[in-house]
C-alpha cells in the first residue's frame, strides 16, 4: 500500500477540520476543478489540499485565505458558523 492509501486512512483530526474541509470539497466541486486545478489556482501542492479537504491538516491562517481566495470564496464562506473544537 503506497503513502497516499496510507493517509486516506487517517481519520479527521476533529470535526471542526472535518467540516472545514468538506466545505473546501464542496466549492471545489462547485468549480468542477479536480484537486490539481484547484491547487494551482490557490498555490498549494494538491497533496496539501486533499490533507485539508479531510480534515487532516488545520491550515494556518493565512493558508485559510490562500484557500478562499483560490477557490473564489471569502474566509466567512469557509468558515463561519463550524463547530467549535474543544
């Protein structure tokens, strides 16, 4: 099994990451881009973004405006109203 079955393995760090990056999944999706398109769009490995995507990775906050400018969003669109992790 390569590196990247390993990691799809992983579960989510918490929910709030988990939520995070269904929400980066679903405009992403909502683009039509695959992960490569959407990764040069925001300036990110693609690998970064699938860590974010399932929760496996808290970006920094300045990689939170990375993502949202990327995918043609604003920060509050990713990010308001997720739950608080505790």
């Amino acid at each position: 099994m390569g590196c990247g079955a390993m990691s799809a393995l992983k579960p989510p760090l918490n929910a709030t990451l988990a939520a995070f990056g269904a929400r980066v999944r679903a405009r992403r999706a909502e683009l039509g881009w695959s992960q490569e398109v959407a990764a040069d769009h925001i300036g990110i490995h693609w690998t970064h973004l699938g860590q974010v995507e399932r929760g496996q990775r808290s970006p920094r906050i300045e990689n939170v405006l990375k993502l949202a400018a990327g995918l043609q969003t604003t920060p509050g669109a990713l990010l308001d109203g997720l739950p608080a992790h505790e």
